[in-house]
C-alpha cells in the first residue's frame, strides 16, 4: 500500500517531532511516500517561490 503522509511544511514546524514517529509507524503497513515532511531541515529545501498548491502536485507526481 501506498501511503502519503500530510504535514505542516511551511506554515509552523513545531510538531515535526511527532512526524517521524508517525511515519515509522506506517511504514509497518505500507510504503510512505512522503517520508520527507519528517526532515528537520525540509523548511531550508523549500523554494519561496512555490505556490500552497505545488507541494501537494509535486508530492503526488
């Protein structure tokens, strides 16, 4: 099973903690997709330039 993670990327990190937690659990039932919402550093990745609507379009491609 493919599983995709949803979480706060630019709009307040503060429980980023809790989302490698959360993706180590559903890795036991299938392949997470988007295991790098859980990188503490993912804030510094992201381009100013991307619109709300690109991170879900490029997550899902």
């Amino acid at each position: 099973m493919n599983i995709y993670f949803a979480g706060s990327i630019r709009g307040g990190r503060a429980v980023v903690g809790s989302y490698s937690h959360l993706i180590e659990h559903q890795k036991k039932f299938g392949t997470v997709l988007t295991v790098h919402v859980s990188d503490d550093n993912l804030l510094r990745k992201v381009d100013d330039n991307n619109t709300d609507i690109y991170i879900p379009d490029r997550d899902m491609a």
